[in-house]
C-alpha cells in the first residue's frame, strides 16, 4: 500500500485542485478502485472472462477452492472461480455475488504487500534457508512463486481459523538445507510451496482445516516424523496422512 500512497502523492503534485479532491476521496472512503504496489486490477471480472487479470485473482483466491479441491491458475474464469470468489466474499462479510469488481479488489488490495505476498506472511519467514531461493527442486523464480501460493492458501486458512496467528517452523530449502534437517529427497520445501506450522492451534486442527484451502499435501501427527508440526504443501496428485487426526 505505501507505493500507493507515493502514488497518489505525485498525482496530487501534478494534477489541480479539482483532482487532487476526487482522489483524496477515494482514499477516504475506499470505495472507488485504488492503485495498489503489487497489482491493480482495471476491469470486473465475472464467469466468461479470461486473462493475467484473472489469473492474478486466481493467485489470491487459491485458498478458496472448497473441500479437497485445487483452483487452476489458468486465467480462465468459469465455474471454479466463481464459486471461489463466493467463498472469499463470504469470508469477508461482501456482498456475495461471484463477481470480482471493486469491493472484492479492494479487499484484496488491503490483503497484500507491496512484493505481492499477503499481509501475514512474508518472503523472509518462508526462506530461512538462503538469500537466493536457488538450489531446491525447481527454479529459484518457480519456487518464490510456489512459496507465494502457498502463502495465499495460508491466508484464507487464517482467516477461517479465527485469524489467529499461524507460525511457520520451516518453509523453502535448498537441497542441502533438505539434507541438514533429513528431509526426504521428495519433499515438496524444495519446491517452495511445503511449509511446516506450529504453534497456536492444535496440529490436528490445522490438518484438518487445510483440507479446504487448496493444499494436495497434508502430513501430520500419527505420520512418521510429523508428530511436532503439520506439514502442508501441493503435491500433483493428493497425499494427505494425518492417521491422529482422522486423515
Ligand atoms: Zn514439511
């Protein structure tokens, strides 16, 4: 949000009076669309349409796809993504009507940082591991993008739990940062979406609820090793072990 500020700044520098008051009220009631640091959308987007526009909603909504289910970041919108806008206009009390325009973009906007990820997790806790993302399973852009995914899905399970804090005890490594902790050779934190929770609710309850927020990978307490933290992240096809839990 702070590149929008600047924004508006140089804006008001450069535009008369009449403007400057046009966009200190869209500021004030955040009714209006905003420009936003990390992406602004400039249409409404609704079933039909298709485009990066709509794939960079698809991103935000990836947490919102309904029990068991994945959202394709496909920049098409159909059915799928209609009924995952639904569910984040649910979540946060909007009127829901399946239609992306400037309410849901709104929200959105005030869901993300200025790097695109959203507001309650970052780049820098996902990646204790090196400056560079490199040396995993994939490409060092493809695992940053993964990681950021994940971080969406993170978001919308966040807010369903009571907007809790969620802490991350381990997230993307390397292939050597695998090994140092006796990763298996397959573990999806080489990838960047895998991430590892601990902490403020039971790690049941976070298996439990991470079945409806987009994760194919789900490892928790009765799976070998995964008694002290549950393991979520985006297999291919759907692995889901969590044998205490009912899963
Ligand atoms: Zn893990």
């Amino acid at each position: 949000m702070r590149t929008a500020f600047r924004r508006i700044g140089r804006a008001l520098a450069a535009c008369a009076l009449a403007a400057s008051t046009v966009l200190v009220g869209v500021v004030a009631t955040g009714t209006a669309a905003q420009a936003d640091g990390c992406y602004t959308w400039d249409r409404t987007l609704k079933q039909g349409t298709s485009g990066e526009d709509v794939r960079q909603l698809q991103i935000r909504l990836a947490g919102y796809p309904g029990y068991g289910a994945v959202l394709a970041l496909d920049g098409a919108f159909g059915p799928a993504t209609r009924s995952a806008v639904i569910r984040f206009q649910e979540a946060y009390g909007l009127s829901a009507d399946g239609v992306a325009g400037t309410q849901t973009f709104n929200k959105i906007y005030a869901l993300q940082d200025n790097d695109c990820t959203p507001v309650n997790f970052s780049y820098a806790e996902w990646n204790r591991c090196n400056s560079t993302w490199s040396g995993g399973a994939v490409s060092a852009s493809t695992a940053k993008f993964n990681a950021r995914v994940s971080m969406w899905k993170l978001q919308a399970m966040r807010k369903a739990l009571g907007s809790d804090p969620l802490t991350i005890s381990s997230a993307f490594r390397s292939h050597s940062c695998n090994s140092a902790v006796g990763g298996i050779s397959t573990s999806r934190h080489l990838y960047g979406d895998g991430v590892d929770l601990v902490g403020s609710h039971s790690l049941c309850r976070l298996a439990q609820r991470a079945r409806y927020h987009g994760f194919t990978n789900i490892l928790g307490p009765g799976y070998s090793g995964h008694n002290d933290h549950t393991h979520l992240g985006a297999t291919p096809s759907r692995s889901w072990k969590a044998p205490n839990c009912g899963i």
